[in-house]
C-alpha cells in the first residue's frame, strides 16, 4: 500500500510545477487549480473505463487568452467561456464515435502524429532548460549544479536500480535535489510559515478576486473557445504516446471517442471550480515511460492527492518550495523521452522519410510547432505551435497525393 501511494504522488510531483504555474501566470488561484486538475483526472478515468494512465492538468493553451480574458471580460465570464471550450472536445469524441478510427487513420496517420508528438516534447523543452539555470535571478552555476544533480539520481536509478526503487526513480531524485538545495541555502520557507494547516481554498480565492461564480458571455466565449483545437490535437497525439509507452491500444479499447469526452467533461468541472481547462500531461507520460509504472491507480492517487493538498495549506506551500532548478532537471529527461517516443513512433508506422512526401510533411510539423508559427486569424484568434503544426500536417496529408505503390 505505502508502495502504490509513493508511486502516485510521485506523479503528482512530477506534475505540480507545471500544474500551479499556469494559475500563477494567468491570475487565477493555485489551489483550485490544484482541486481542479484532481476532479478532472478523476471524471477522466471514471469515463475511459480506469484503465488509461493519464493526469489531466493545467492547460499552456490557454495562458495567454485567460489573461486577455480576464482582463476583458472578468474572472466570471472567462471561468464561463474555458467551461465551453470543453465542447470542442466532445464534438471531436462524437466525430469518432460516428466514424470511428477511420477518421484517425485518414486525417491523422503516423506521418502527422509522430512528428507532432516531436513537438510537443520539444516544444516545452525550453521549460525544462530555462528553469534547470537559475533559482529566478538569472543564470547561475549553482542552479545548473542542482538541475544536473537531480538528472543524474534520475538517470542512475533507471540504469542500475532495481525494484520499487526503480519505481519511485523521480521521487529519488526530486528529495536529492531538494536536499543539495536545502544544504546551499536555496530553499525558502517563507510560503510554509505564513500558510495555515486547512483552507477553503474558494474563499481565500474569492478575497484575492481570483474567483467568481462563472456566467456565460457569448463575447468572451468567442474569444476563448476556439483555442481548444490545440489541446484537443494535443490530446490526441498524447494518448498515441501514453498506448505507444504501454504497448495497449487505447484509441480502441476504451476508444479514443471516451478518451476525449472524459478530457472535455473534465475540463468543464475543472473550470467551473475555478481551475484553467484540463489536458493531458506530457511530464506524467514521461514518468509512466520511464519508471513504467503503467497502473492507472496510481493516477488517481495523484488525484486525490491534489484534491486533499488543495485544502492542506502547509503542505501545498511546502510543495512549493521545491526549487526550480531541481524540477528543470527532471523535466529535461522527461521532455525529451516524449519526443523520442514521437520517433519510435514514426518508425513503428514505417513513415518512410526517403518520399518527398512524407519528408515535406515531417518537414513542415517540426518547423511550424518547434519554431512557434503564428497565424492571426483576427485580433484575438491566433493559432500558433502545437496546434497550428497538427492543423498543418491534416491539411498537407489531405492535399499532398500519394504515391502510388510499386
């Protein structure tokens, strides 16, 4: 038992930076965010069946039109509008419901997915790195030090440990990191003492204006819902990745029809508690992929442990504390694991890059996500990065003919 809630907070751990940087850059409450993602996960898991392993957590789409949001149409009406950006992700459930992996096998074949699984690793690889560097004052050696530290417990438990060391490998090296932190004076307390033991998190979140009950204006949803398509595209790209490291073919069994309505059911519950829009985590199928601890219980630990954390005061500022440098270190490994995991799956799908067509094709998703296109559609609808770069591969694989077969 103490084995199984170890390895499912590890999950959480590796999920928490990522996870309560959103609401921080954005303006909304970490906490919620916190209560937010753990309900999504928990509506997600009760929906695939539970034998998906994914975290859903704070959405990176949606930084950007929040804060716009927020500032345009309030906390209500932008809580309101991420609540219907749920809607884009049953609509593409209903799609595949309707006709089924055909729609997959046709708009989305290994020549689009895989590379756009590239992109979503690489793409968030600048996270990892910038953070590796500096405890917020710019670069410093002893920040890399630390990062390389953490890396390294990482790395070395997953080449010669053995057994349930093996499978709390990310756990190890956050402790390690957090303890070299600790000895050179880099760990600030402050968050813990000025925190109470239990919180109602609405109510500290409703005094700071960072919560309000969500109403629905069509304004801000216009303005808000389109974004979606990114995450969605994300998702599915995400659940090829998390059946690729399982070896279990989840877009049929539960399907990926369930897949998706449980990510944008969770979405809806998440945002009307007052958390950013739900999406599955990239850093969490790394873990799964490098500890293979691949039991879904263990995500819905991490769940209840974000839910229960939500109203633990010390202990959510005690989370806080973990350096940055010691997460970056982590996540370095576990970004590029996602992207490698893009590769093998081009070359499971035998994409044979040595046909202009799928070399343009291949060519095009990693310039367009990586190198961060964007196309401004209107003022306030731009679509650019890991969205963009899937929307590029549909419309090339569409219009770009196929050989024809010797």
């Amino acid at each position: 038992m103490i084995k199984t809630v170890a390895v499912g907070a590890q999950m959480l751990c590796v999920a928490f930076g990522a996870l309560v940087l959103v609401p921080l850059l954005t303006g909304l409450d970490p906490a919620l965010a916190l209560f937010a993602a753990g309900i999504a996960t928990l509506i997600f898991q009760g929906v695939t069946k539970a034998i998906v392993p994914i975290f859903l957590g704070s959405s990176f789409a949606f930084i950007a039109p929040i804060k716009e949001g927020i500032g345009l149409y309030g906390v209500s009406a932008t809580l309101g509008a991420l609540a219907m950006s749920g809607l884009v992700f049953c609509i593409m459930a209903l799609c595949f419901r309707i006709w089924g992996l055909n729609f997959l096998d046709k708009f989305l074949p290994r020549v689009v997915t895989g590379p756009v699984i590239v992109v979503i690793g690489l793409k968030l690889a600048p996270v990892a790195t910038g953070s590796a560097v500096t405890f917020g004052n710019g670069f410093e050696m002893i920040a890399l030090i630390a990062a390389l530290i953490s890396l390294a417990v990482a790395i070395a438990i997953n080449i010669w440990g053995k057994n349930f060391l093996k499978l709390i490998s990310i756990l190890v090296a956050v402790f390690v990191g957090y303890v070299f932190c600790l000895i050179i004076g880099r760990v600030d307390f402050a968050p813990v003492a000025a925190a109470s033991w239990f919180q109602i998190p609405w109510t500290a979140a409703i005094a700071a204006g960072k919560y309000a009950m969500p109403s629905f204006d069509l304004a801000a949803i216009l303005f808000i819902v389109p974004v979606a398509i990114a995450p969605a595209v994300e998702h599915i790209g995400d659940i090829i990745v998390i059946s690729s490291v399982t070896g279990k073919d989840f877009l049929k069994n539960p399907g990926l029809h369930r897949t998706l309505l449980g990510d944008g059911i969770g979405t809806m519950f998440a945002t009307l508690a007052g958390g950013p829009p739900s999406t599955t985590y990239s850093e969490v199928t790394g873990a799964i992929a490098l500890t293979k601890a691949f039991n879904p219980l263990y995500m819905r630990i991490a769940a209840i442990t974000a839910i229960i954390l939500a109203f633990c005061g010390k202990l959510n500022a005690l989370l806080s504390t973990i350096p940055a440098p010691v997460m970056g270190g982590i996540m370095m490994l576990l970004f590029g694991i996602i992207a490698s995991v893009g590769l093998n799956s081009m070359i499971e799908g035998k994409v044979d890059l040595t046909k202009p067509r799928n070399l343009i094709i291949t060519a095009l998703i990693l310039t367009c996500g990586i190198g961060d296109l964007q196309v401004h559609l209107t003022d306030t609808f731009i679509l650019s990065g890991i969205g963009l770069s899937a929307i590029v591969g549909i419309i090339l694989n569409i219009i770009i003919p196929k050989e024809a077969k010797a």
